[in-house]
C-alpha cells in the first residue's frame, strides 16, 4: 500500500514530467456540496491533475469572505477519496500547514500576498522543516524577483525538495485589460534562475475576467510554462470569491482542448537545421549591431570633446527630437513599433549622453 505522500511523488515524476501539470477548483472552498461536486465534475472531465481549493482566504478589505476555515479540510479529504485525485490548499501560516497535513493535504502554495512578507514565509518554512511535500510558491504580488527568489530559497533551505512556481501576474496601478499584469519577463527571468524548477501559470489571477483567459493560458503555454491552476466553479457567477474570473468544469475542460501544446524541442532534422541557420544569421547581426554600437560611442565621445572645448551642453533638446522623428518614420517602414523605437533610443541616448558625460569632466 502506498502513502499519500508516496503517491503524490509518483504524481511528481509521471505527471509533472510529462507536463503539463493540470489544477483546478474553486477559488474557495464553499460549503461541502460545491467542494464534492466540483471535484466530480472536474474529475470526469479526465483532464485535472490536482484538485485546489482555498481554504484560509487573505483578503484585501475586511469583511469580504475570508474563506471557511479547517473546516472546510474534510470536504477535501473526502473529494479526494471519491475522486482520486491528490489536493492542494494555500497555507500563509504554521497553524495552516499543520492543519494542512492533518488531513493529508498533497501539495501546498504559498500566495502572492504571503509571498511578499519574509517572515511569513520563514514561518510556512520552518513548519515544514523534514515534511516531503511539493510547495508551489506564488510570485510577491509587486514586481520584485528578489522576494519571489528569497521565498524559493528559504523553502530549499529546510529541505523542502518539490519546490515549483506560479506565475499569477503583478498589481500595477491604474486600469490595465488584466487585474494583474503578467510582465511575461519576470517569470521568464525566474526561469533563467531556476532551470529545473516547474513553472506554473495562473490565468485566473492574472485576467481577472473570464475572456482573456484562453489566451493568457495559451502564451504560457508557447513560453514553455510546465502546467496551469486555474479557477473553476460549479456556479461561477454566483461564487464567494473572485465570481468574475472563474468558470464551469466543463467549459474549463473546452479550454484545455483548446490550446495547442507546442514542445520546446523537437528531433525534425529538418526544423533542427533551419532554426540552427536562422540562430546563426541572428548571432552574426547581433554581432554587428554590437560593433556599430560601440562606434557610434566612439563618435559621442569626439562630439563630448568638442563640446567640452567649446563649453557647449551635453544635451540639445532639438537635436534629439530630430534623430527620434527620423527613426520613427524610418521605423514604421521597416515594421518596428514606435514603444520599441523609443525605447531603443532612450537607451542609446543615455548611453551616449553617459560617455560626453565622462569625456566633460574628465
Ligand atoms: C488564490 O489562488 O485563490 C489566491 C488567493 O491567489 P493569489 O495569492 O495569487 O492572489
Ligand atoms: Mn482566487
């Protein structure tokens, strides 16, 4: 017989390696017949790899619904007795991971609002020391890689082996079309830093709405992401929490049939030898765009010179606004947008302005 625990590693190395790694459920756990038939639903689709419910609710304004509380953990034990499938809960506090693995819990997160505050995560973490369970530790609700790495490290530091990540998106002020932005970079950085580390996405959070979801899900999928949690609930309009961005089992089943899985690699000699050609014709333009640079910094600093004997101001507002009006006729001709233009010269600029600034007062 198989513990819990072993069976949820078994989970790990088949279906987290064979990505993508599938968890759905209620955003929280209701009451005990929405936990049960969201999980029958979900399981019939054949598609889900893990039920998640939240159980413990950080919320931003008191008064809203806080979750159910411990309660609400046998309705998930029995939703995983009756479908089989392993389950996963939010913890943000020792008394939370304790409960958690009472009821025999699979596998914890932490969320982007735990995530953000050190010693929350150091407490999540010392509950953990010597427990073999996979956390999937979810991005610090502001754009800051540092915190999102500390909490990783601070899990691997107790011994936590299954460390993974969720890319939920960032808070940024002002309207945007997403309640979180997903700033794509960020989680591609991370996965820079961890390589071997599964990366998840969250559509749900991110969208905040039911309409983008398809296609956040999808880009996460082309990124190479290793799995997606998404919100699903027998009554979305109607649920206790986030009601905006969750939908049905079913219509989340049409969703993964939806999207097409693309592999990072493939054994086509074909592909193989075309992409390595255009790599190749990548690196070469690189390389001269690295040369050109360095000597249009060569002439800034002549221009620096000239000026500094002339006793002339580094910047001349006229002057630039011409180069940028050049560039983005120019630009628009040659398909490149005008965010990239100006972003590409503000660079240069700065760059240049850097080295007159060092030949002036040198
Ligand atoms: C959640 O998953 O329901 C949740 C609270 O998410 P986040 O921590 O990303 O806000
Ligand atoms: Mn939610």
């Amino acid at each position: 017989m198989q513990t819990e625990t072993q069976s949820m590693k078994d989970l790990m190395q088949t279906k987290w390696n064979k990505r993508p790694l599938i968890i759905s459920g209620p955003c929280s756990a209701e009451t005990e017949e929405q936990v049960m038939e969201t999980a029958t639903r979900l399981a019939k689709t054949g598609k889900i790899d893990v039920l998640r419910a939240g159980i413990w609710k950080p919320r931003t304004k008191p008064g809203l619904f806080e979750g159910i509380g411990t309660k609400g953990l046998p309705w998930l034990a029995s939703a995983k007795k009756v479908t089989g499938l392993p389950i996963t809960v939010e913890v943000a506090t020792a008394k939370h991971v304790q409960d958690a693995l009472q009821f025999d819990v699979d596998m914890l997160w932490i969320g982007a609002r735990t995530t953000v505050n050190p010693f929350s995560v150091q407490e999540v973490a010392d509950a953990l020391r010597g427990v073999d369970i996979p956390v999937l530790i979810k991005n610090p609700i502001n754009a800051d890689l540092e915190l999102w790495t500390g909490a990783i490290e601070r899990l691997q530091k107790v011994g936590v082996k299954q460390v993974g990540m969720i890319h939920r998106g960032f808070a940024s002020y002002g309207n945007t079309e997403f309640r979180n932005a997903p700033m794509w970079h960020l989680p591609i950085e991370m996965k820079r830093r961890f390589p071997d580390m599964p990366l998840i996405c969250d559509p749900s959070h991110i969208c905040g709405n039911r309409t983008l979801l398809q296609s956040v899900a999808q880009k996460s999928i082309d990124l190479d992401f290793d799995g997606i949690m998404l919100e699903s609930h027998i009554d979305p309009d109607n649920a206790w929490s986030d009601a905006k961005q969750q939908i049905t089992p079913e219509k989340f089943a049409e969703m993964l049939d939806a999207l097409v899985w693309r592999h990072e690699n493939t054994d086509a000699k074909e592909f193989i030898t075309a992409l390595a050609t255009l790599r190749e014709q990548i690196n070469h333009l690189d390389d001269e765009l690295m040369t050109i640079l360095g000597q249009r910094m060569k002439i800034a600093d002549k221009i620096g010179e000239y000026k500094k004997n002339n006793n002339i101001t580094i910047l001349q507002t006229n002057r630039w606004n011409e180069i940028l009006e050049k560039a983005y006729t120019k630009g628009e001709k040659l398909g490149l947008s005008k965010e990239f233009i100006t972003k590409y010269y503000d660079a240069i600029h700065l760059e240049s302005i850097n080295h007159q600034n060092n030949i002036m007062n040198s």
